[in-house]
C-alpha cells in the first residue's frame, strides 16, 4: 500500500490447513490458520494461533485475514487490526495482470 513500510506475508500447508506467517512493519509476526471448508470455496478464514515479538496482546498487531476469491482475475484480503482489544479492518482488492 502507497505510504507503508514493506511487508511480507507467506503461506505454507499444515495438515488439513493452510497456515501463513505475517511479517510486519510494526515488528511482530502473527501465525495465523485457516482451515478450506468444502461448501464455501470463495473464502478463507485465517485466524490468529499468537505471534512472535509481541509482548501482550494489547500490542497492536494484524489479528484475523479473510482472503475472498471472487473470480479468477479478482481477490480482496481483509485483515483485521487489533490493538487494545478494538479492531480495525482494511481491505485490498487485487487484479491479476492480463498477458497482453
């Protein structure tokens, strides 16, 4: 996003799941674990497993991503912000570049 600091988010499978881990700017890294449901293919759901470098959960730190597919060109992430137990989400609407 224009005016943040880098950051990087990776992904790996885990069992029956998908679990990733969040490198942020704010110098913590949230686990997170989704777990793909057969009915609802359009949508993960990952939720926070802790963190390391966070000392208390009052700690400002990414708390929950929903990853929604809406088509094979378009995907949004919506990651939830929790700091002093109030959150705050911000969504990111991506587009795969066409080859031409």
């Amino acid at each position: 996003m224009s005016g943040m600091e880098e950051m990087l988010t990776l992904y790996s499978l885990d069992t029956d799941g998908i679990a990733l881990v969040h490198y942020c700017p704010t110098n913590n890294q949230p686990r997170m674990r989704a777990i793909p449901q057969k009915d609802a293919s359009k949508e993960l759901t990952f939720q926070f497993q802790g963190a390391t470098n966070l000392p208390d959960l009052a700690v400002g730190h990414e708390h929950q991503l929903v990853i929604t597919f809406e088509d094979k060109d378009h995907i949004a992430e919506q990651w939830t912000w929790r700091k002093n137990g109030k959150d705050t989400k911000m969504t990111y609407h991506f587009v795969r570049k066409s080859a031409n």
